[in-house]
C-alpha cells in the first residue's frame, strides 16, 4: 500500500514508458509524503530484494518531513530551489550523478491559476539547471507543469537539452486538473 494515491500516476506513467528499472539511481524532488519513492525504490530495486538484478538508489527531496521509508534516502525540509541543496544532494549520492530526475513538485497554490502555474515552470526551469551537475548524460528527467502560457517555453528547454521530450496526461491525473508531465529523455549532458 501507497502513502499517496499519487503512486498510480507514475506507475502508469513507467508502465507506458519503462524510465525506471533495477540498477538506476532516483532524484525524487517533492517526495513527501513518500508514494513515488516508494515506486521507485521497487522499480529500481534499491533493496536489493532481487539478488539476479542491480541493485539501485532513491533519493527523495522535499520542503516538508517525509517519513522513513526502507531503501531510500530522505533529505527533509529542503528547498530544491536553494543552492545550498545541491551540495547536500551530491553528498547523499553514491556517485556523482543519477539516471533519473523526477519531480512532482508542487508549490502551495494561491488560487491563481496563472500565478500557481508560473511558479511552478519557475521550479522546473530551476531543476533543469540543476541537471547540469546531477544528472549523468543520457539520463531522464520526469517533471509536472500546469498548463498554461510558459508550458512551451520549458518545453523547448527542455528540448534543448534533451534528445526527445514528450508531454503525458496521466489517466490518474483527474481530469479537471491543468496537471501535466514532460518526459524528456537522453540527456544531452555538457
Ligand atoms: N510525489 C509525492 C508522493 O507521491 O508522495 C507527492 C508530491 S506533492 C504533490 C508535492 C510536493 O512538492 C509537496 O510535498 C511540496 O512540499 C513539495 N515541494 C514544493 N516546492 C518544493 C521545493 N521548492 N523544494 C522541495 N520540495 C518542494
């Protein structure tokens, strides 16, 4: 069982298109209370639960408490935004960088539509420049938007640094929700 109903989301989501498998390591920005960790600690086998596969590595970041959970790292009451988290980041991983970026994160929202949804392309633009020094070249970044009129300008970020970037509307997404994904693949790197 799940922490958050949030988990169906990217199990959909890795069921469709396979970005998580055992071996890789996992940013989890936003992680609390804790669901899409828990995915990715089964997916990527961060226990080591499957001795015939790697074993892989989950960290997750967020703003709030997030409650242990076995086979990941927990960094709480973190701003992702803030450059003094970089730093703690790198030094939780075991290698320099990681396979996957994900982020669901989501600021507290003001009601304003356009408000919220800027805010929110403002965390993701700010995690794509953190993908220079933690992610490893070829590697996947996962991040939710709302939509609205900056969508594009991140997309086309984002497809400046990656080879191939696609937007996925999760059936588990309810549907009165702006919420979307964008998955860019095969990181460019420096
Ligand atoms: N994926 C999570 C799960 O499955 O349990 C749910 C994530 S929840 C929708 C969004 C999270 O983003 C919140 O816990 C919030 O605290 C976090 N968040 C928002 N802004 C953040 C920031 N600047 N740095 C780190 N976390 C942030």
């Amino acid at each position: 069982n799940y922490r958050c109903r949030s988990a169906f989301k990217l199990l959909e989501i890795d069921d469709k298109l396979q970005i998580l498998r055992p071996g890789l390591s996992v940013l989890d920005c936003g992680a609390a209370p804790g669901a899409w960790s828990q995915v990715a600690v089964e997916r990527v086998n961060a226990l080591g639960t499957d001795p015939a596969v790697p074993t892989g590595f989950v960290l997750g970041v967020d703003l709030l408490r997030i409650s242990p959970l076995e086979g990941a790292v927990f960094l709480s009451e973190a701003d992702i935004a803030d450059p003094r988290t970089l730093r703690t980041i790198q030094s939780l991983l075991p290698a320099e960088k990681v396979d996957v970026i994900l982020s669901d994160m989501a600021p507290n929202a003001t009601g304003i539509k356009e408000l919220d949804h800027q805010k929110l392309i403002n965390l993701c633009l700010g995690l794509l420049s953190l993908s220079r020094s933690i992610l490893k070249p070829k590697g996947t970044m996962l991040c939710k938007f709302w939509d609205g009129h900056e969508s594009r300008l991140l997309q086309n970020r984002l497809k400046e640094q990656f080879q191939d970037v696609r937007t996925i509307k999760p059936q588990a997404s309810r549907k009165d929700s702006a919420e979307s994904y964008y998955l860019a693949r095969l990181y460019k790197g420096k």
